[in-house]
C-alpha cells in the first residue's frame, strides 16, 4: 500500500505532460536558430525549477512539522515534476538542433 507521500508524488509525476510544449514553441521548426532559442530557454527553467526545488528541500528541516508534510507532499513533488519534463524538452530540442545541422542526403 502507497503511503500518502508516494501517492501524492504519483499524481505530481503524472499531471506533468512531459511532451506539452511551452505556449509558441514549434517542435516541427526546421530553423535551427529556432532550436538554439529553445535550448536556452529549457535551460533557464531547468536552472531555475532546479534552484526551487533545492532552496525547499532545505527549508523544510527548518519548517514546523505540518508545514514540513505539506511541503513534502505537494510542493517538492510537482517542482521534481516540472524539473524532469524541462529536461525532457531541452533533451529534445538539443537533439533537434543535431538534427539540424547535418547537412541533407543527396539524392
């Protein structure tokens, strides 16, 4: 049986959409100066939600015991969660920037 953390962690992972592009990025973009924009932009949320999540996680020793679980189960989880699908994306578009530089098949 889950505990309520583990449950509540659960639903955190799982609203994230990992593949939800952000509102104006095009993943089908075939510009690569496209590309780079979005790998910078991935990496400032990853830097910042990352920032977040580590700045919480060592207040919360510090918290009074009910603020100490509330944390734990609602705030750490969807920051980890919003981490992890940043990373996805900037994965992607890093990949699509490889993509974009190979030069095309000759026919």
């Amino acid at each position: 049986m889950a505990s309520g953390r583990e449950e509540a962690a659960g639903a955190a992972w799982e609203g994230a959409d990992l593949e939800r592009p952000i509102s104006g990025e095009d993943p089908e973009s075939m510009s690569l100066d496209e590309a780079r924009r979005w790998i910078g932009v991935y990496r400032h949320l990853v830097k910042l939600e990352q920032e977040l999540f580590d700045m919480l996680a060592k207040m919360i020793p510090t918290m009074p015991q009910e603020a100490q679980h509330e944390a734990e189960q609602t705030n750490l989880p969807v920051l980890a969660s919003q981490v992890e699908r940043f990373r996805h994306r900037l994965d992607y578009w890093v990949k699509r920037e490889q993509e974009l530089q190979k030069p095309p098949k000759s026919a």
